[in-house]
C-alpha cells in the first residue's frame, strides 16, 4: 500500500483523470441498466406479476398481447387440456382515463374474478371483488391513481374505484388497472357501441401440483387451434419490445465494459513503462518484484473502484434528478455486480502491466544514463 | 571480518560466435572498513564488477563472498533479499524514487520488504541518518526540491540504512561540481569509516581516489595493479 | 508543427493505447446513434413522409393514432375551414403477416390513405399494397399475395416504398376499404365504417401551429390537431427514447475528454524532457501546444474512420431485431463530436506544458 498510495497522492492529477473515466463509463452502465431493467418493469410488469403462469395469445399476435384477440371459446378449450389446473379470459386495453383531473392514457389489464390473472403484489388495500373494482400498479399516485381514488374512463358509464395498489404492475409504460373482465367488456362496448363481441385479448391459465407450467404450455400448443402459448416468464422476456430493448442496451453495456478495460489496462501498462527507471532502482536495491506487482494491483483496485463509487453515485442522482418517471432505481446488488466485473476485467487487464514490472533487470541500474529521472 | 571477497571471478557475455570477456580472473579482498577507489576507462569491467559484488549479477566462475556470504550461488530471489540486507548502492546519477520524500526514499526497501515489524525503528534510524547527513530541514521534501548535492546525500543515507556489509558507489561525483564533490566525498568518508563498513568508489575522477585507502586499476577486464591512496 | 507529424510518423506506437481507446469509444458512439436513428426511423416514417402541415386527432386520443377515431362530420368540419387546402384519412392497424414459404409472422403496419405521401404512389386497388422495404427481411417478395390479421385478409404486393414505416413494423400502405377490412376483420370489438378513420391529415399555407387551433376550434374541441413535426414526437417512446439517448452520447463525449486528456497527459509527461530541449532552443509553447493539439485531431480522425469500418462491419452481423440504423449525417456529428472533445482534452496538456522550464529539464540528475 505504502508505495502504490504515495504514487497516487503524488500524481493525482493521472489518477483523477483515469478514475473520471471509469467513473463516467461505470455511470453510463449504471444509468442505462437501471433505465432498461424500469423500461422492462414499466413495460411488462403487469404481465409479470399477474397469477397466471401461462399465457394463451393468438397465434397472429406474435407474442403482442396488445396485438392479441383470441375467440371466446378459447378459454374452455385451454380449460380442458390435460394439466391445467383453472384457465380464464384476460383483457387488455388502452384507455383514456380521466384521473388526478387529466385525461391519461392507461392501460386497462382484466381477468375473471376466481380465476387467474390477478396481481400477484397487492402492497396496499384489497383486490377488486366487484365490477369498476380495480387495483392500480404503484408510482402513479401523483397522476391520480390513488388509494380510494375515483377515475373515468372516457366514454364510460360508470366511474371506476381504486380499491388497492399493487407494486411494478405497470403495463406498456403505461398506468395500470386490473379489474374484472366484465368491467372491461363493458368498458369497450362503451366506446364503441357497434362492437357485437368483445374477444378477451389472451387466455391465462396456471398448472396443476406437480406440473410444470413449460409442459402445460406445450399441451396447449399441441391441442388448441389458432394460438400459441407461453409460460409466463416467456411472455415477459419474448414481448416485442422487451427482447429488442434487452439486446441493443446488452451490446452498448458491453461496449462500455470494453472501453473501461481497455482504458484502464493501457493506461497501468504506460505508467509501468514511465515509472521503469524507479522500478529498476527499486529492484536494484532489493525491493521484491512480487511487492512491486503488488503496489501495481493495489492501484488498480484503489482507482477502480474508486471510478465504481463515482459512477453509482452519479447514477443515482442523476435517476433522482430526472424526475425519473419510469421509477428506475441503482440497485446496489447490480452495482456491486458491475463494480466486481469492471474490477476483476481490469485486474486481468492490468497483467500486461505486471508482467513488465516482473521482466525488469535490476542490473539496468548500472547502466549509465538509466537512472536518470 | 572481509567486506568483500572475489576469488577467481570471470564474466563472459555469449554475442554471436563471439565470448565477450568483461571480468577476466579479478581477485579482490576488501577488508570491513576499506575504502577501495576502482578506476579504470570506459569499458574495461568497472560496472560489471560492481554488478556481481553487489549481487546484481552472477560471474560465469569464480566465488563471490560479502560479509563472509557466499552469493556465488544465489537465485534471483536470494539476491533480491541479499541486496535489500547487505549490501548499499548509489548509483552513477542522482536515484532517488521521486514521488517519495527523503525519508520514504530510504525507508522504501524497508517498508517493502519487511512490511509493519520496527516501522517506528526504521522512521527513527531514518531521521536520524538525514540529520548527520545535514538533511534534517528535509526529511519531507520530495527529490525536485532537493539540489543535486542533498539528493546524493539521500541516496547515500538510503545506501546505508540497512547497515550494510558493503557499499557500492558508482560515479558518485560526476553529476556534482568541485565544490560538491568534495563535500560529498568527505561525507561519505567519514560515514564509511565511522559506521565500519566497506566501500568501493567506481571512479574516473583522480581527485575521488585521494579520499580512498586503495585504488585498484581494472583494464580489459583484469585487475591490474593496486596503488596505496595518494591521501 | 513538423516535429508533431514526425512523431506521429516515426512513433506510432507511443499514440497507440489512445487511439485504441477511442476506436471503442467511436464504436460506441455510432453504435448509440444508430440505434437512436435506428429506433426513431422506423417508428415514425409514415407519419415524417405525409405531405401534410397537422395530423388531426379526436380529442379522447391522447395523441395515439390507434386510439383516435374520426368520422365523416368531423372532415366535413375541417374541409370547410378556409386555408385548409387538403384532408386525407388515415387508419393504421399493427398486424402480423403471413408470407407465403415463410414460417414466422412478419410485423406489419397496414396503412390505409387517402393523400399519398412522399415516396409513396397513388392509392393502389383494393387488395393491393405498396410494400416498405423492411418487409424484404421477412421475406416478402413484389407479386406475392400476404394474409394479414387472424382472418387472414389477403394483400398483393405490387411494389416497394422506403422510409414508410410505423412503430417498427413494415408498413403496407392500402387502400382505405382494403385497410378497414383488415382492422375489422382483426377487431371485430372496434370495427370503422366506411368513411371512418383514425386520423386526418390536413394541409394549408402559413404557420401550422395556427392551422391546428383552428381545426380544434371549427370542431368545438371534439378534436386535438398536432403540427407533423409534433405528431412524429408523439408516436409511443419516441420523445423519451431521444432524450435518453442524447443523454447517453452526451456522457459518452464527456469520456471521449476524458481519455484524451489522460493520455495525453502520459505523453505530455513523457516528452517533458524534450518539449524542455525545444524550448531551450526556442520553440515557443503555442508551437509546441499546437502540435500536440494537432496530434490529438489526428489520433481521433484515424480512430474515426477505424471504429466507423468497424461498427459498419459488426452491425452487419446483428440481427434484424436491433433496430440499429447508420446514417451519414450521423456520422458527421459524431465525427465533429469526437474532433471538438478530443481537442480540449488535449487542451488538458496546455498547462504542463507551459510549465516545462527549459533550464531544468536540460541539467543532469534531474
């Protein structure tokens, strides 16, 4: 420490630099997974936390539930294959919905009362036991969506009432509502008074004990007509949007890891080679090459995660600062997963470093002129 | 007790077909206090002398004894811990590591090798040392702020803090004017001699060779003649 | 200046590690924004292509085509406002189609119109299609006959368009009667009669702004009318999309700085001993600032055009579900970007520089 700590405090200004850098890069991965992993939640967490462990779309729908219209009688085929333990209607829609005194878009998500699709993390209040019952996903309350609050749907009959609030229940970026299925029928022959049937958009259904929900999928797939079944983690990583997000976001955090190992890698290996005539003194005059492999490595982890540090906490103000309407959040398990990686790369990254310090010849010190500093 | 002891020493360099010969058959003894000026022209071994006295370098023959030692046989880790306990070296220009201050500059091969055990010994042996070596008003400086005279004089309290059997100095008043050159000279005399430890000066400045006790001529590689001190 | 190029010439080693960090920075760079243009292309190419001042939408919308619903009153309202030259429908409905030989749905956007927009010819017959050219991916060829929707409407594809897309899905501009049987067809809950469609665009002279309020005002506010270029904005995630986004690139300058300063800081430290010699023998520091300023434009254009071969190259191997999009303008911010942060970064090095004494840096022992 004493060696590697004494180089920093006296050379600040490199350090500083390089730590910026890291700092900036691990913000970067930081800001962008946090925004990704609130855009995922925002977007499918409806579908995420709802009961049902497999989904039944139309087959056109390509794994859309926005997009999928599946008949009526869907429902009592899915009901009947082998496996599955309760299968029922589930309705999605986008709605405007007057609420908080603005017209917002929302996101109505409806199943049938005693049967699946339910949200499963109710956190306050109760789950809908009535018709214009709903339960309003989290984070909305500024816009309206309260415990108890009372909303319009627009070309509605009747008003609708907040009866709970369930957590990362938002559906499409959207506010979200989960109510019964009849409501939601009613709602859409409200506003548009032609429509003769109102199909559910998907079925949703769960397995019996001892059955898993992939092979209840399969089943339905093999039997049903016209549709395509999904376990419900499929549906939420298969979602159009999910998929795409997750790679193109996946490919520029690894970028990002690239540019940091790479920066930090070459940034140790150019210091090894100005410090070399040091080295050579310090060998000359006894120091160990392990100690001074080991001063380098310490560095290292000092400069890092000191950039690790930096870019958590600009990850997080900079979340906070932003108003931060998709509830992204730092989490501190994913930075500490981040801060290892970008850590364990540099380490590795730094061996080109440490295999100079240890081809040094002590006996360079006796060489005129080479121990001029 | 013999400071230093090389019996037979050669060492041949391998270029192409050609053995290069820079050490031919050296014999030296220098006793526990001796002051041994080395002189000798450009390219005539001075360097690799010194290089394998002070465990720099292995001789292809011959036996190497410090402080009664052998180090002949040393690996690259032995000589590393031989280095860092027997022996002291100042090297031809001003070599101080220079994001440390004096004081770190010679507690380094302590701190590095010997870690937290007689730290407080090692800080005190340290100031102490800069004090006699009349650095006392720059334990804290760091080398660019030192002069080219008080940066020799740390390099020499660095050689010495180990308290070794042998010190080795090469070309130590080159970089220094007259003036300075005697100061240090005399310096590094009177701390020679009063700690008992033994030196040899690789020199080609006569004026060094007055502060030895023995001037030894090296040509071609070999030893050749040994003169008493003109002081 | 000379001496810079020579070093750039003679040591190309010593820029090595910084060029090499902003190769990767570039790639990140292009690669950010062509998913950005990527993203913002593909969604709101049907709506930048009308030839239209405003998009007018029933007011219960909220800007969302697919949720807008406007009938034959309500254009017979706007055609009577004067200084509205044009009114077109339009319907857009997001289905999936089956391509003949292929096994997977390919994502379309069927577009019902009346005024065609630019790039894309007159209404065709019913059934028929102008196909956009992201639907070659999934394998629809000019001739073939596409079943859209869980009714399977059949749509013949009689040509391609380029740029006409929605939502970043293959738009296939019909007909009006031909569109509204695919919607209904596919949503029997939210059918539209003839005359009917999701939005109107509209054309005049002068500020659209003002023609927008004025629609709004001429139907008693059953509407709300945006400008093209706010229609476009309001297509679902793009607003938020670019604003993250820019955020991102704008971060990622501020590393391009950073790395540049770092590195050359090295070298700066490295050639003290030199920049000393030269301004013993009288370069000035502006010359000697210069060069190094030179030498960090033209470490960043090499990584520019390196980095740019490169992400062409990788982006070739992605699949075609990354909506990534390389486009020159693109590239010439980027580029300019990179130029400008690498310059202050090396901008960094001025104050060392200057600092450098020739006395010192010339003595020995130093």
């Amino acid at each position: 420490m004493f060696l590697a700590w004494r180089e920093i405090t006296r050379s600040r200004a490199r350090f500083l630099l390089l730590g910026g850098a890291v700092g900036l890069l691990v913000f970067l991965i930081v800001f962008v997974q946090a925004l990704t992993g609130a855009l995922i939640r925002q977007f499918i967490g409806a579908i995420d936390h709802q009961s049902g462990t497999v989904l039944v779309y139309s087959a056109d729908a390509r794994k859309n539930l926005e997009g999928s219209r599946v008949p009526l009688d869907a429902v009592s085929a899915v009901a009947a294959v082998p496996g599955v333990a309760a299968a029922g209607p589930l309705g999605e829609g986008t709605f405007s919905v007057q609420a908080g005194g603005q017209l917002r878009d929302t996101a109505l998500f409806a199943y049938q009362l005693g049967k699946p699709g339910a949200p499963t993390t109710v956190i306050s209040g109760r789950l809908p036991r009535a018709d214009f019952e709903a339960v309003a996903s989290d984070g909305n309350s500024a816009k309206g969506f309260r415990l108890g609050a009372t909303v319009r749907i627009e070309h509605s009959t009747r008003a609708m009432r907040i009866v709970g609030i369930a957590r990362d229940a938002n559906y499409s970026v959207s506010p979200t509502l989960f109510t019964t299925f009849a409501t939601y029928q009613q709602t859409r022959k409200d506003a548009n008074p032609a429509a003769v049937v109102v199909m559910p958009s998907a079925v949703v259904a769960t397995a019996d004990p001892g059955v898993t929900p992939a092979t209840v999928r399969d089943r339905i797939n093999h039997t049903v007509p016209g549709i395509e079944a999904l376990t419900r983690d499929q549906a939420v990583a298969e979602s159009p949007g999910v998929a795409s997000v997750g790679e193109s976001i996946g490919a520029i955090v690894l970028l990002c890891f690239f540019v940091v190992v790479v920066v930090a890698g070459l940034f140790f290996l150019i210091l090894t080679v100005q410090k070399a005539q040091s080295l050579t003194l310090l060998r000359a005059i006894g120091v160990r090459a392990g100690a001074l492999v080991r001063a380098l490595l310490v560095q290292v982890v000092v400069v890092v995660l000191g950039g690790v540090v930096i870019g958590g906490l600009l990850g997080w103000l900079a979340l906070n600062a932003a108003g931060n309407s998709l509830g992204a959040r730092v989490e501190i398990g994913a930075l500490l997963q981040t801060g290892a990686l970008v850590l364990g790369l540099s380490l590795v990254a730094a061996l080109g470093a440490a295999r100079r310090v240890l081809r040094i010849d002590p006996v360079r010190a006796t060489v005129p002129g080479s121990l001029d500093a | 007790m013999t400071a230093l002891q090389l019996d037979h020493v050669s060492k041949v360099y391998r270029s192409g077909d050609d053995d290069i010969v820079a050490l031919d058959d050296a014999n030296l003894t220098v006793a526990a206090d001796e002051m041994i000026g080395l002189i000798g022209p450009s390219g005539s071994g001075k360097t690799t002398l010194i290089s394998i006295a002070g465990g720099l370098l292995t001789p292809t023959e011959g036996s190497v004894l410090v402080g009664g030692e052998n180090i002949t046989g040393y690996n690259a880790k032995e000589l590393t811990r031989f280095r860092g306990e027997q022996v002291g070296f100042v090297f031809q220009t001003v070599n101080l590591v220079p994001f440390l201050t004096a004081r770190e500059n010679l507690l380094v091969v302590g701190e590095l090798s010997g870690g937290r055990a007689g730290r407080k010994q090692a800080t005190t042996r340290a100031d102490q040392l800069l004090d006699e070596l009349g650095l006392g008003h720059r334990h804290d400086n760091l080398p660019r702020q030192l002069s080219g005279g008080e940066r020799q004089r740390v390099a020499v309290g660095r050689a010495l803090m180990n308290e070794p059997k042998l010190v080795l100095f090469d070309e130590p008043t080159s970089a220094l004017d007259t003036h300075l050159g005697e100061q240090v000279m005399d310096l590094i005399r009177s701390e020679v001699k009063g700690r008992g430890t033994a030196a040899v000066i690789v020199t080609h400045d006569a004026r060094v060779t007055t502060y030895c006790d023995r001037v030894v001529t090296i040509i071609d590689g070999r030893l050749a003649e040994t003169a008493a001190a003109s002081a | 200046m000379r001496i810079a190029l020579r070093e750039l010439r003679r040591r190309p080693g010593r820029f090595g590690p910084v060029t090499a960090a902003l190769i990767l920075l570039t790639v990140l760079l292009l690669f950010l924004g062509g998913l950005l243009d990527g993203l913002y292309i593909g969604a709101t190419g049907a709506l930048r292509a009308q030839r239209a001042a405003v998009v007018v939408y029933s007011a219960d919308a909220n800007d969302s085509i697919i949720r807008s619903r406007l009938d034959t009153t309500t254009r017979a309202q706007i055609e009577r406002i004067s200084g509205v030259t044009a009114v077109g429908g339009l319907g857009i409905s997001l289905l999936g189609a089956k391509v003949p030989g292929e096994t997977t749905l390919a994502d379309a956007a069927v577009i019902g119109y009346q005024r065609p927009p630019t790039g894309v010819p007159a209404v065709p017959p019913p059934g028929d299609a102008w196909a956009d050219r992201r639907l070659e991916a999934f394998g629809v060829r000019v001739g073939q006959t596409l079943r859209l929707g869980p009714r399977e409407v059949p749509i013949r594809v009689r040509g391609w368009v380029e740029d006409t897309n929605y939502l970043l899905q293959g738009s296939l501009w019909v007909a009006p009667d031909t569109w509204r049987r695919a919607q209904n067809a596919s949503r029997p809950d939210a059918p539209f009669a003839a005359g009917e469609f999701q939005v109107f665009v509209a054309d005049g002279p002068g500020d659209p702004g003002v023609l927008a309020r004025r629609i709004d005002r001429a139907t008693g506010n059953a509407t709300a009318t945006l400008t093209k270029d706010a229609a476009v904005l309001a297509s679902p995630g793009t607003r938020q999309q670019k604003s993250t986004f820019n955020g991102i690139i704008g971060v990622t300058f501020v590393v391009v700085g950073l790395v540049v300063a770092l590195f050359f800081a090295l070298l700066t430290l490295e050639r003290s001993p030199i920049y000393g010699v030269l301004k013993a023998i009288g370069t000035t520091t502006r010359r000697l600032f210069a060069g190094v300023l030179l030498q960090a434009l033209i470490v960043a254009t090499a990584a520019f055009l390196i980095g740019g071969l490169i992400t062409l190259g990788l982006t070739s191997l992605l699949p075609a579900r990354i909506p990534i999009l390389l486009v020159g303008s693109r590239a010439i911010t980027t580029f300019g970007g990179i130029l400008l942060t690498a310059a202050i970064g090396g901008a960094i090095s001025l104050r060392r520089i200057a600092r450098i004494d020739p006395v010192t840096a010339i003595g020995t022992g130093t």
